[in-house]
C-alpha cells in the first residue's frame, strides 16, 4: 500500500497527529521493555536485544531516561522475588508480535 506521501510531508503529518517519528518507534520500544520487565523475567540483555538496542548499556540508559528508574529497580519493583529467578523465554514472542500488531 502506497500512501504517495513524501517523506518530509508525511514526518509533518505524524508530528501533527501524534509526535516526531524516532520519539514514536523510541516510546514504542520502552513500552515493549516495559511488558517483557513486567511479565516475563528475561534477563536484561535480552530484553534490551528483542527490543532491538544497540547494546544493554543503551538500553538501560534509554530507560532509565524514559522512566525515571533503571531496568533493574523496575523489575525489582514489579515483580516478586522468587519470580524473578524464572525465565519466561516462550512470552517474549507473543509480546513482540502483539506490539508490531498494536503498531500497524
């Protein structure tokens, strides 16, 4: 599907609608991290890969800018103890594909 829109018309038109491109695509990824922290128990450095970061260190930056707190606290602060030490390996295809859906 061609909408024929030129890249910078379109770049106006979603600043109009909602906010610059890259700060979309960046919420979008820290929502995702956000989930995978809450739901799955995921070390960080898959969390910040699936999420597609550059590196672990990037990623814990990024969020710690977005949220105020770091990766780590927020899984502390979300998650039990004991579950923490679970991995829910199988949860993180399914968050991926519902986050691609919700973004299309």
């Amino acid at each position: 599907m061609d909408a024929r829109y030129s890249l910078y018309h379109f770049a106006r038109a979603f600043h109009v609608s909602t906010t610059v491109p890259h700060a979309y695509v960046a919420e979008r990824r820290i929502d995702l991290a956000k989930r995978l922290l809450a739901y799955s128990g995921v070390p960080l450095s898959t969390v910040a890969a699936t999420c597609r970061f550059s590196s672990q260190a990037n990623f814990s930056i990024a969020f710690q800018i977005a949220t105020g707190f770091s990766p780590d606290r927020t899984v502390r602060r979300l998650l039990p103890n004991d579950y923490i030490a679970k991995s829910r390996q199988d949860l993180i295809p399914r968050l991926c594909a519902a986050n691609l859906r919700s973004s299309t």
